[in-house]
C-alpha cells in the first residue's frame, strides 16, 4: 500500500491537474481490488500512457487557443481597447480559460485508443433544413448541379424558375463554356501582340450591340400590370420579373452571374466555411438608412445571431436594439471621426485616423467594411495603417461616404491596401474620388503608387475606369510625337504595371518591329470628351489645392 500511494502522489506532480490525480487514484484502486495480483510493471506502463497523453492533449489545445478567430469582447460588446482590457472586463477570458482546464482534465483520462476515428464526406445534406421560400420543398438548385437547396440564393422558385429549367440552362452553360476554351485554346500564344480585333470577335461585338438595341424602349403597359400584379402578390418572397426589362444578351449575362455566385456558396457551405443557420447579419440600422449586408463579418456571436444590427454612423458603435441606438445617439458626442481634417471642399472632408491613436474606431470601420467586401481580412490588427475617411456634411454631422487604409510604412509602394464606398453613395462618383484621392497623395509623397491586391470585383471596375480616364486625358492633352510609360508613370503616379494593362485592354499597345508602340486612338478620346462635357461641372472630383496635409514622418 504505501508503494502505490507513493506512485499516485508522483503521478498528480506530473499531471498538474485535480481531476488527473482523482483518475488516477480510481483506476489505481479499482485495478487493486480486481486483481491484486497484477504485475507492477503494468501499472507504471498505464501511468505512463496517462502521462505521454496529457503531454499529447497539450499542444492541442495550445494549437486550438491559436487558431480561434472569435473577437475579443469588452462588456459593451465592442473591440477592447487594450490587452489589459480584455484580461481583466472580458467575461469570455475567464471562462474559456476555466473551460480550457476542465477540457485537459477530462482529456487527460481518455484513451487515444477509444477515441472515434474522424469522417469526411464530401457533400453532406441537414434534412432537417428546409429553404426560407414559401411553398418551397427544397428540391432543385439554380445551378442545376445538385439535388436540394437550403438557400435562397440556390432555390429555383425564388428566382421563377423550375429545376428542370435549371438543369437546362445548366447543360447549355456547359457547352458554351467547353467551345469558349476551346476557342481560347486554339487561339496563339502571342495573340496579346496583335491588338486588332479579329473579323469573328468584330462580329460578334456588332451583333451584341444590335441586341441591345432595344433595351431601353421601356415596357409596355400590359408588361408593367403583369409586373405589379407578381409583385402584390409575392412581395419579396421572390425576384422580380426580369423579362423585358433589358436585353436578352444582357438578361443571360445576369443569370450567368447568379449562378456561378450560387455554385460558389455551395462549396462554402461543403467545405463548412458558412452554415445554413441564421447565424449571420442580414441587415444594419445606419443613421437613416437599412442596409443589405453582402458578406459574413466576424462581429461578436450575441450580436450576430440578432439578423440586425444598430450602428451609430459618428462612432460607429454597435448595438442590438433600436432603444439602445436612440439612447446612445441622445448622449453621443461625435459629429465626425476622429483624427485630422486634411481636405475639405464644399460639403464633402477627408479624415486621417491613425490605427494606433484611434484603435476602436478603426476597429469597428473594419467589421462594418467587411460586411461589403469579400476579400478583406484585416479586423483588428489596426495599428501598422492610417485611414482616410470620407464624409459629407449637412446640419446633423459629417456622414460616412466610404474610406481607404494604406500602410503606414508599405515596401511595395501600395497606396491603398483596403477601399470601401458605402452601398447608399454608390454609383455617384465617390468611388472615384477616394481613388483620385489616394493617388493625390503618392503625388505629395513624389511616388509611384498602386493598390494592394486582390481587388474584390467592385474596386476592380473602379480602378479600371479611373485608370482608362487617366491615361485618356493624357492622351488628350499631349502634344509631343514620341511618348513614354515612365513619363505618364511620374505624372499620374499610377504604377507603369497598371498603365500598360490599362493601355492593352484599350486596344492602345502594339507591338511592331520588335519594339512596343503606343497608339493615339482619336475614337477613344473623342468619347471621353463627349462624356466629359455631358457631366458637366461635377463636384464629384478632387482638388488639389484644398488638400493640407503632410506626409508622415516614421509613424
């Protein structure tokens, strides 16, 4: 007896925690009344076993701590404003801590050996769930590709379609993609040289442009009953009648999107990157708009799982009920961000934050762009960036139009890492002008500067469209013979990468002689010029001389 006594007490030292020694004292007295005569050498082998397991489950769970992305919270739900902060306020550390012990503690008793071995399946169906559309058996997908659907994004009866006629439309894709590759593989290796289009792609561009023709002759007044009558009668339980609305070549072009954009959701919710729950911010209450979230952003599950969420559109705080947001907008004291007004011109001011200076601010910025970007991935490592943010003024306070960060020391010369136009200021030319914007400053800094990538499909059209506007009104402008990349390049401050891309898909580069030449194309400009003085004297553009601001020093 006092051997074995001794041997638990060295086994507790070892395992450093209460429920490993009570364990082991258990089966150490449950083995004795069993079988006394057990052999000594057993029980160390057994002990030894516990042991080499607590030292396994170790790692595991440090690995796990690492791994786990769920924000850190302070008792008013919003990003901590220091480590200390979340040591010490946060209700979440200590009890994860208490339940990280309790989980060694339990693991240290099982056996590696009785553990269940782990299952992969490749595609796997809740049949519990059903899709959200009225009427809807969850039968079906739009893509055509599978059998059942949880989504709206994938229900064939959301978008006034039958899974039959997805499956159709899912086969003609098929076979339109196949000779589009095969076309794509028949076609030379150099073909980027010869920047002439070919007589079949100048056909095939006249014939889409008699297609779109008629898109905007309107509809007519049986057309508009029929609209109105599928609208009373589902309201937004389904799409809107598409037909007639605009081309059909442009129609196709939509449900090409739709369906491609559903396929990739569907291997999301495969591979369990996204759930089929409701676990996921549909929409936010900002200022005096509701808006339509895109995409998945890490907020705090208890504000998550609400569907809406309530922003102070000054702070940007958030909060899970509308008497929450009246309250805290009669006692909140911001009118504007934070940081240093460095333009304003007319109603419309641009606000350096620093990340390290404003962290909360930055912080929740980042959580509230992510609900409209795809690729974006910082959230709370805010530090190491400055942000510009864009506001229009009226008598209530200086309104949120959008931003960009950019890093405060960048190797590569990004001038934007992150940019974001809020949904309600879209397609109104401030996309452009934070764009312009940011190059304004590369000018100030005498750089060369371009944006980090990748660009999500929005910010891609933006910066496509500015970049032609730039490299045309350069055009324009010239007066020389001989023109050079490297000279627009420290004119505009646009990267020499970007000029030629710009330069390739406006049809401007060829390449004669062994050497590249730079083609004036007067068609070009003559359109941009057209569109120019269509526009009029916008104030949706930059202007220099209402800029005050200096680059940073060592930051």
């Amino acid at each position: 007896m006092p051997r074995r006594r001794q041997r638990a007490m060295a086994g507790s030292v070892s395992d450093g925690t209460e429920d490993s020694d009570s364990s082991a004292e258990r089966e150490q007295t449950h083995s004795s009344e069993s079988d006394g005569n057990m052999p000594k050498r057993q029980r160390l082998t057994r002990a030894s076993t516990r042991l080499s397991q607590s030292s396994q489950d170790t790692p595991d769970l440090k690995r796990a701590a690492e791994h786990d992305e769920s924000p850190p919270l302070t008792p008013t739900g919003n990003a901590p404003s220091s480590e200390s902060e979340l040591d010490i306020s946060s209700p979440n550390a200590s009890h994860d801590e208490s339940h990280t012990k309790d989980q060694a503690g339990r693991d240290s008793d099982k056996d590696l050996s009785h553990r269940p071995k782990r299952r992969r399946c490749h595609e796997t169906y809740n049949f519990n769930m059903k899709c959200p559309t009225p009427g809807c058996n969850s039968l079906g997908h739009l893509t055509g590709k599978h059998e059942r659907h949880f989504a709206v994004s994938g229900c064939p009866l959301y978008h006034n379609l039958s899974a039959d006629e997805c499956k159709v439309k899912a086969i003609s894709r098929e076979k339109q993609e196949e000779e589009a590759k095969t076309q794509e593989d028949n076609s030379s290796r150099h073909a980027t040289r010869h920047q002439t289009p070919t007589p079949k792609q100048s056909k095939y561009k006249e014939h889409v442009a008699e297609m779109r023709k008629g898109r905007n002759a309107g509809q007519q007044k049986e057309q508009k009953e029929k609209h109105m009558e599928h609208r009373q009668t589902h309201g937004n339980t389904r799409e809107p009648l598409l037909e007639n609305i605009t081309s059909e070549y442009d129609l196709e072009l939509f449900r090409k999107a739709q369906a491609r954009a559903s396929e990739d959701l569907e291997k999301l919710r495969i591979q369990g990157q996204i759930t089929e729950g409701n676990n996921m911010i549909k929409t936010i209450v900002f200022g005096r708009y509701e808006l339509d979230t895109w995409y998945h952003s890490p907020y705090p599950e208890e504000y998550a799982r609400l569907g809406r969420l309530y922003v102070c559109e000054f702070c940007l705080k958030y909060m899970k009920s509308q008497t929450i947001l009246r309250r805290h907008m009669a006692k909140c004291v911001w009118k504007h961000p934070p940081g240093d007004e460095v333009y304003r011109k007319s109603s419309i001011s641009v606000f350096e934050v620093d990340g390290k200076k404003n962290k909360i601010y930055c912080q929740n910025l980042c959580l509230l762009a992510k609900l409209f970007l795809d690729h974006k991935t910082l959230y709370y490592d805010v530090e190491p960036f400055l942000f510009y943010v864009m506001t229009e003024a009226d008598n209530t306070g200086c309104h949120l139009v959008g931003y960009f960060s950019k890093e405060k020391n960048s190797f590569l010369n990004y001038n934007v890492s992150c940019i974001l136009t809020m949904p309600q200021y879209m397609r109104q030319g401030f996309g452009k002008m934070l764009i312009d914007f940011s190059y304004l400053l590369s000018k100030v800094e005498e750089k060369v500067g371009s944006p980090e990538r990748p660009l999500s499909d929005l910010g891609l059209i933006s910066y496509r469209s500015y970049w032609k506007e730039v490299l045309l009104r350069y055009m324009c402008n010239f007066q020389g013979k001989e023109i050079s990349i490297k000279e627009i390049s420290q004119e505009t401050a646009v990267n020499p990468v970007d000029i030629v891309s710009t330069l390739q898909s406006l049809q401007m580069l060829k390449y004669w002689k062994g050497k590249h030449l730079v083609l004036k194309r007067q068609d070009l400009i003559d359109e941009w010029k057209a569109k120019e003085i269509k526009r009029g004297n916008s104030n949706k553009t930059i202007d220099p001389s209402s800029l005050k601001w200096t680059p940073p020093k060592g930051t």
